[in-house]
C-alpha cells in the first residue's frame, strides 16, 4: 500500500480522508485493466466503488461505448 492525502467525496458532499492506495489488476471477460484502488477506515455502505470509466475502457458493455 502506498500512502495518499487524497480525500474522496461522498454523497451529499461529504468528503472521507483516504489512508492509501493500491495498483490492482481487474480482469473482466478476458481483458484485463489495472485500477488504481484507495483505502478509507470509515464505515461505509459499500466495499468498492469502480464508477464507469473502467467499465468503458474494457469495452465489455456495448450502451457504455456511444
């Protein structure tokens, strides 16, 4: 893990402090993208976020290509 001072936004624009981060590799129909993933110690309602730019450059759901 390699440490970061960036701080994520949440929702209703709360910002959450982020401990560090790690390069994983993400494979996903054969293809494979390496994600930039960051580390909070807060209670969240949800493991991992990816959002859609990982999704668009593995080119595996076509509605995300136009």
């Amino acid at each position: 893990m390699r440490r970061t001072t960036i701080r994520i936004k949440g929702f209703y624009n709360t910002k959450k402090e982020c401990i560090g981060y790690v390069n994983m590799p993400i494979e996903v129909g054969g293809k494979c993208v390496n994600k930039k993933i960051y580390i909070c110690q807060e209670k969240l309602p949800y493991n991992l976020l990816l959002g859609r730019p990982w999704i668009h450059k593995l080119k595996v759901i076509n509605s995300t290509l136009h």
